[in-house]
C-alpha cells in the first residue's frame, strides 16, 4: 500500500458555506465555554499587554486528523520505556558528563547548567527524589518506499511542555460534534464509535504531580505544603496550564502557586535544611513549604540572566523535588537524542537493559548525525554540506521548541555562516516523511482548509529517586497524547508560536 | 436590632494593593478556565460587530455577599408555592382574560398576545402540556422599623431568565477562592463551613426542561426529537446559554438547536398533526420534531415586527411544549404581580388553597398598587404625583428586565408626561429598603470597591398539564438561586445590561 493511499480518501467531508459557519460558530461557542482558550494577543501583537480579562477560542481542527491506529497505540505503549531511559540518563552523572563535555566549549548554556550541577554536588544534593513529566513527540513516516507507516521521533520535551491541560478537551470537542451530527453524513464511515480514544492527560499529569508531592512527605516545619509552578512573566497559554493547577488542587487539597522565574528570589528562600519556603506576594506573613517545582519557565537561554541563573542555582540546591532538575534538563539536549538515535549506536542498551524495549524504542529513532569531529560526526557533516543530500536532512540545535531549525536546502547555506567550531552544538537528522491529509484549522475566527501534517505528542510521567545502584522508579505511567496540526505550507508547528493548532486523532486501520 | 448592624462588619476585608491584584488575577484565570465569562463588546460598545471567538470574564464580585440565611432559605422554601401560583393563573383562561382585557386597550403588546391566544384557541391547541422556567427575585427589606430583615420580591420573570446556566460556578469560585485561602484571614470569621450553599441551578433546570421533553413523549413521526431555544439574533449571554445547552444535551442525549427569533418561519414547519418540524440551515435535509421550544429571546416589544409576531404565532400553534406559552407570557406581567399583591387583595386565594402557603407568599410582597381608575389605582394615583409620598416608590411599566422603571421622586414629572389614559399601564411599588453592605466588583478588568445592593433570584420549575378541572402539576421543582449584586449609586441590576454582577450568598445568622 503506497504512502497516498492512506489519505486519498472522502475525509474529512466537503463543507457548504452554512456546514462551515455552524461548525466555527459551534467550535468557538463550546471552546470558550469550556475553557480551551489562550489569552489574546494584543491589537499590535506582542503578547505583553493582552488584556488578563479576556481568552479567545485556542487555533483548532474542524475535524480530528485520521492516524494509524498501530502507529498511535506503539507511541502510547512505549512511552513508559522512555521515561525509564530519560530517568536513567539524567541519573547516569558520568555518562552524562561526558556529553556535556564535549558541548560546553561551544554552548554556554549547558556549560552553566552543568555548573549549577556541581555546586550543588559539591555542597551534597538533599533530595534524591525527581520528577519527569515529558512529551515524546512523533510523526508518522511514510515514505512511498515503506509498506506500511510508522512512528518516528521528532524530539523529547523534558522540560515546561504545553498543552496537557488542554488536550483531552479537544477530544472532547470533536466527540462532542460528532454526537451532534455537526459533521455532514460522509464523516460517519471515518469517525465510528471507539475511533475517538478518551485522552487522560490532564488527570494523568496531575497523578503524576500529586504523587510527587506526596512522596516529598510530611514536613517538620509545620509549614504548611505547596506546589509551585514556574512561569513566564507573560504567558499566553495559561490556561492550559490553569486546567492543571485547578484540578492538582483540587487532587492534592495543596496551594498550587504560579511564580514568575524573575520573582523566586524575592518570594522564596531556604531554610537550615535547605527547605524550600515561599510566601506569596499578596501574603508576606504566611509561610509555605515547597514540595515540588514544576518548571513552565527557564527552558530557553533567553529567559536567564543573573537573577535568574541565581534563581536556578536556589531551585536547585533546595530540598523541594524539581520537574524538571538540572540534570534532567542536561538529558533532554537535542545531542543526548543524536547520541542514542545514531545509526549502530551501542548506547541505548546501557539505560534500557531489556532487548525487546530497546528495539521498541530504536525502532522509533530517525536517524541523526552529530556534527562533530567523531567519524559520525564527520559523516554528519559530509551530508549537511551536500545540497542535494542535505534535502532529506533538517539542522537542529540542542534547543527544544520550535522555530531554530534549518531544513533541507537551506542547511549548506547556512553552515557557511557559522564557524566550523560551532558545528558541533548542532544535530542532523534524517526528514520525517509524514502522509499528508486534508484539514479544515479555525484560527483567530480564520476557517483554513487544506493539507495538513500532524505531529503526536505522548505524555510520560515518572518518580523515581537516584540510590548508589542507579535509580528505582516509584511511579512509571504513560499520561495521554497530544495532537497537533499545522499547514502543510509551515515547516514549523509550535501552537503558542501561531503556526499550528490543536487536534485529536482519529483512528484509523491502515 | 437596627438594620445597620447587620452589614457593620469587618467584612469584606480591607485588601492591600498587592492582595488586590492577586484576586483579580484569580478571577479572571478562573473564571476563563471555567467559561464564566461574556461576549465583548465591540470597540464601540456595540454588541453587534462582538468577535465571536473572544470572550472575558463576567462582571463578578470578588467576595460572596453576606446574606441573611432565614430569608435565603424563605425563599427557596416558598419558590414551588409560586411555581404553583404561577401555573395556576396562566391556565385561568377567564381571571387572565379580564385582565388583559383592562390592560389591551393601552398596551398593543399585551393586545397582540391575547389575539395569538384567542387564534389558537379557536382553531383548538394540540398540546396541553406546559412548563414554567421562573425566576422570582428579591431583596433583603431592612428598614430601621423594622426587627428582623425579611424578602420582598421585586419582580418574577416568567420568559428569558438569564444566569442559570452561570451562577454555580459563583459559588464555586467564591469556594475555591475561600478554599486556597486567597482571602485575608480575617474573611474566615465570616465565610465558614457551609456559609456558601451549593447551587444546582443548571442542573435543576436542565431536569426540568429534560422532563419536559421526555414528557413531550415518543412521535410517530420517526423524525428524531430535539429542543430548541429561540435566541436573538446577537447575544452576548451565549455562554450562560451554553452550560445549559451542553448539560441539557448530556441529559437528554437530543439535539439542542439554537434558533434566531427572526428566522423560526424559515427553518420551521408545521405537519398535518401540528408537530413542529426543523431543519438546521446548515444540513436542510434533515428533519426533527422538536419537543420543547425554550424562549431566550421574544420577551420584549422590540423585537417584534410582522415576521416575528407570526413565528409566535406559529411556535403557539404548534404541539412542541412552549416554555412560555403565549397564556403563561401574559401572565408574567407586572399588572398580575400587583393585583395578587395590592393591600387586602382577595385574588392569591383564588389561586393558591393553602392559608399557610397563601400568608408566606403574601409577605414576600411590596405593596402595589394600579394606577387605573379603580378605588385602589386612585389611592395609587393619589400616592404617585404627590412628590413627598412618591419618594418610597417606584413606579414600573408592564415589561420585565430593568432599564424601564422610574424612581421615587422623579415619578410625579414623569406621570405629567405621560397622558392619563396610559397611566393604568403603570404599577406603582413600595421600595423596598435593603441593607447596605460592601463589596468590590470587578469588571472590565477594573476593581470597584464600595457600597452594593444584592438582588436574589431562586428559579423554579414546573410542568404541568391543563385539564377541564384546572390543572395537573407533574413536576415542580426550587432550582437553584441567582444572586446579583450592584454598586449602590446605581438602581438599576441588569448584569448583561452593564450595571450589575455576578454574585452568591455567604450566608449569616441575624
């Protein structure tokens, strides 16, 4: 079966003028009523001075995306091998070490990551608890040479990923039109009972978060516990991040506070035992224990500067369990990815002891390159500057998030603009080739209907604590999907970043 | 005890800047997150040109207001008694049409509803069911002489009561904002376990109006059933509409179609058996009988012209279950209020057998009086142009919903207006004097601190059946509450009209 095949089909159906309008006006009446919304931008489009009392419908799906059910089902059921190996490896201080190494002459970022790590190693860690919430995010490859599609893997977010407050109400929602007989007839042999899987995300984060805290344990301090969440100083998408908040609160009974990154210093400090300890702005007088950190800020370089490396370094050194820790943010590095994703790689197999899994998981793995001066690397770098070869290929920074990479034709250009030094802070990896559908994407009350790539994100959370042997693993869970669908016209597909929007799967047997 | 102690409290607390901020932050996080919000207005105030992808937080009070608890469970205790009263004198074809019959020869609205009552009736109605959906509102009436506070109902609304689809999530965010101790300490002295009831107005509502449908019982026809509310044409309530909607669907599993008032006659259709038949603009070839018709919109003179007079008089003909019927519309009107409510007025008896239930509703009433050429109505007139006398009252056209009433000493220049041959258009009300209290209200993203006035509202429902002997009452329900509240420089409530907001009760004992 060839890779057109798959989506060459009546879905999703053509709309008259009066389908279309019902549809938006049903969308954006159900979105905002249930909160799948993202603060406005503002009328000159900085996000800086939306107005707090007002949200608009988040960009959306008419229709959710059809996706192999087998690809989809493998994603879920490896994630939890993945939580175990990005748990392994943020664990794994030497091998680790050695990567960093070879980064942190070229990339003062995780130069000064690393660096918080050994002052705190040098004062002695006093948590041996930690806590991951990633996103492993896929794409469907199907290339007209392969007999049937698979997943290959984009990258793993380990660090501030969106939208698992959000998610399970797009399904909703399109279960939701489906029930109503919003969609015209034709939809009904694609969208079939069992073909919307309910999407546990939120509540399955929040587990993971709940678990968290709890596990961080009664404190001395007679203060009583919360949970802080890292932000940005201005963030449009916190709503997503309020549907987690308000239901951890609602499982935990704890205060969930939101602190910008620049605010910590001010608001917290560490007590003898190096307890974490925040009063709130409003409550100067009152005292919380923090029993978790979970970061939504502080992935970028460009949200640090002394007052907030400090901040980090605080965060760090305290007794409170970090989502993620510095060492697990290491771990999430485009180069760690490289590393494992290399063709003939032997290091997967030191983190993941079972074969089965490891195969699982390298089954998923696009092939990459690194950039350096290694014999991969030298291949790496023969293909980036061969521009016919480079077009199957896409750059990539250790940056997570979109917008930084450089794709195809327009890498060997770029390469003569960085010197050679810096290759080495960059990955090359081998083009996804996703099937392309048809998709009608409601944005900013805009209807766009046309071609469509989507791209999958599962959720894995795990706690687990580092010992002398390695780790042991208190909590393992896959934690729901999120399905995200851009433009085929747009490499990118970032939803904050305005170029994609928000999906559910359709499943379907291909 | 003086009226003034009840409200001199320390309550609301006094809030520092930063404490100011951080509710309002709250509030409009959560009230986002939870679809507690409002259309926009268009940049010019306008609702017309409102983006129907935006929304913003719903003006809202950032505190539950204090209110008497024995009058909040007085009212929800006497709320089936007017359900009953309500029905009662809706299906009193003879008491209602002697009414009319004074008010039709100055009022062509009233006029033109009797004619679609007295067209259908000739031609014979197909459906003797009907269902009530009240809303009968308060305030505290706490005058100096007087003891205890006690309820006094300002008005009851039969037709397009908003809010219900809102006001538990009031309660909820009040709750939840007691509950992650968002308010100083101090606030605790007067929110306490139980202080805040819950509020099941949507979910009481939506039984109502499922039970109605499924009392509208199976069709021969074969079409499937569904619901339809008539809305106007812009609505910036949609979302109050929607919590109702979308529960209403997860209860009863039917379509619930949202049909402009304007464009009933387009969509809609009667078959030989008078079942009302509709198909969706968006998929005209479909047909559903409808079973219910709940009227959002239709309340108010101005929106009728010949199209919409004949929608009505079509929705009346036909079998679906009005809520209101044309008789039940009528008998929403002020004129009906003041008769049951004049001094030593014989009629609640006609309408209500109990003594017991009789005395509790009579001392819910003001004091009305006609302003026709009756012995009462020239008491009435006699009262209303005397400027000293005319300060206690207000004086208050036919029509529901604020924004119409004149006030106290404006009341004798308005009447010199007005030609006497429309005064018995007119009842003329005792104020009623409620507590002051404080409280800040946020709207528009501004805090308003200050003196409030709150105004509660207890839905009712009720079903019954019209039989030779009177009628049979099938299901009749208190619903929940509504409790609005507005600055007291201003005498007008209205919510979506721009003066009041969103409040609910903390009760206290006096």
């Amino acid at each position: 079966m060839a890779a057109t095949s798959l989506y060459q089909s009546s879905y999703p159906p053509q709309l008259t003028p009066e389908q279309q309008e019902y549809l938006a006006t049903t969308v954006h009446e159900w979105t905002i009523t249930n909160g799948l919304v993202v603060r406005l931008r503002s009328a000159n489009g900085a996000a800086e001075d939306s107005e707090t009392s007002h949200a608009g419908t988040i960009p959306i799906t008419l229709f959710p995306s059809r996706f192999p059910a087998d690809c989809f089902l493998e994603a879920l059921e490896i994630q939890t091998a993945y939580n175990r190996l990005y748990a392994a490896v943020a664990s794994d201080e030497e091998w680790l070490g050695r990567v960093v190494q070879e980064l942190a002459p070229i990339d003062s970022f995780i130069a000064k990551l690393w660096e918080i790590h050994e002052t705190v190693k040098a004062e002695g860690y006093v948590q041996d608890l930690s806590f991951g919430l990633f996103r492993s995010d896929y794409m469907v490859h199907y290339p007209e040479t392969q007999e049937r599609p698979t997943i290959k893997q984009v990258e793993i977010n380990v660090n501030s990923a969106a939208f698992g407050g959000l998610a399970p109400q797009v399904t909703s929602l399109h279960r939701y039109l489906n029930s109503v007989n919003a969609y015209p007839e034709s939809a009904s042999s694609t969208i079939r009972a069992g073909s919307l899987p309910p999407n546990p995300s939120t509540e399955r984060i929040v587990a993971g978060l709940a678990a968290t805290h709890a596990a961080y344990g009664p404190s001395p301090s007679n203060h009583p516990l919360c949970i802080v969440l890292i932000v940005q100083d201005i963030e449009r998408n916190v709503f997503d991040q309020k549907h987690l908040e308000l239901s951890l609160f609602s499982e935990t009974k704890a205060n969930v506070f939101r602190l910008p990154f620049t605010q910590v210093l001010q608001h917290t400090r560490l007590d003898t035992e190096r307890r974490l300890l925040y009063s709130p702005p409003a409550f100067p007088d009152r005292i919380y224990e923090v029993s978790t950190v979970y970061f939504r800020a502080g992935q970028s370089p460009d949200e640090y500067n002394e007052v907030t490396w400090e901040a980090r370094t605080h965060l760090e050194r305290s007794r409170a369990i970090k989502c993620p820790s510095v060492l697990l943010h290491l771990a999430g590095f485009k180069k760690v990815q490289q590393i494992l994703a290399t063709p003939d790689s032997p290091h997967l197999a030191r983190f993941l002891a079972a074969e089965r899994e490891c195969e699982r998981v390298r089954a998923t793995f696009a092939p990459m390159y690194p950039m350096d001066m290694s014999l991969d690397g030298l291949k790496g770098r023969e293909m980036a500057t061969n521009p016919e070869i480079a077009k199957r290929f896409v750059l990539k920074p250790q940056r997570e998030a979109g917008g930084n990479n450089i794709y195809r034709g327009a890498i060997p250009a770029f390469l003569q603009n960085v010197p050679e030094s810096q290759w080495p802070g960059y990955v090359l990896m081998e083009m996804i080739e996703p099937p392309a559908q048809r998709n009608a994407i409601l944005r900013d009350g805009e209807l766009q209907s046309g071609g469509v790539i989507c791209e999958l994100g599962v959720w894995g959370t795990v706690l687990w604590r580092r010992t002398d042997q390695g780790i042991e693993v208190l909590k393992n869970d896959e934690a729901g999907y999120l399905l995200r669908t851009k433009s085929d016209q747009s490499e990118e597909g970032g939803v904050a970043a305005g170029f994609g929007s928000l999906d559910s799967v359709c499943l379907v047997d291909v």
